[in-house]
C-alpha cells in the first residue's frame, strides 16, 4: 500500500515538472512562483501540525488505523513471502530418481505378456 502512495507521489511529481505545449489553454493557467508555492507547502504543513491539537480524538483513531493497515501490510507480505519461499510439489508427472526403487521397475511383465512372440518392427 506504502508502495503505490509513493509511486502515485512520484509520478505525480514527474507529470508536474514535464515540459507543456503552448495551447489557448495553458495561457488561461494563472502562473504560481516557486516561492509562493514553498510558502503554501509550509503553511499547510504548519496547520497540519495543528490538527491533533483541534481534534484530538481524529489523531487518536487515525493512529489506530494507520497502525492496523501497517500490521495488515506485514501479514500480507509474510504470507507472499512464504508462498514464494516454500517448495511446490512437482506436477509435471515426472519420476523423482530417489523415490523409485531399483527393483520395482523389473518384471513388470505378466506371464500373458511374456507369453508373446516378440516381432520387431517392418522395415520400409
């Protein structure tokens, strides 16, 4: 979950700070300067800070939630790690060598099998 709200932020980032075309459009855009968006992250930063102080009630359950989420984040990569990790039986249908006993595969052969005359293949 971490991982995508970093990944939004960044490709945000990225879409923010690539290059625009000149359109009609864009000159409607009012032009903000580095300086007054520093101050807005600031102050923004500043009222956020303050919050908990407002409602304290809020920070208290968002901490809660926050800490469930990250315990739910821990259990779910435990689990996919141990999915990935564990070893997986082999469905392929093949033989494992150290399973098969060596005399266990000779005289399969019933009696009415071996009773057949053997004829090797035509020739063409």
């Amino acid at each position: 979950m971490f991982f995508l709200l970093r990944l939004a932020f960044w490709l945000g980032l990225v879409l923010v700070l690539l290059p625009r075309d000149k359109t009609p459009e864009s000159e409607k855009v009012p032009e903000i300067r580095a300086s007054d968006a520093v101050s807005a992250a600031t102050a923004t930063i500043n009222d956020m800070s303050q919050f908990c102080k407002r409602q304290p009630s809020a920070c208290e359950v968002g901490g809660q939630a926050a800490t469930a989420i990250g315990q739910r984040a821990t259990d779910g990569a435990r689990k996919i790690y141990q999915i990935i990790t564990e070893k997986k039986p082999d469905h392929t249908g093949s033989i494992d060598a150290d399973a098969v006993d060596a005399t266990a595969s000779r005289d399969t052969l019933t009696s009415a099998d071996q009773a057949i005359e053997f004829r090797p293949p035509p020739t063409p």
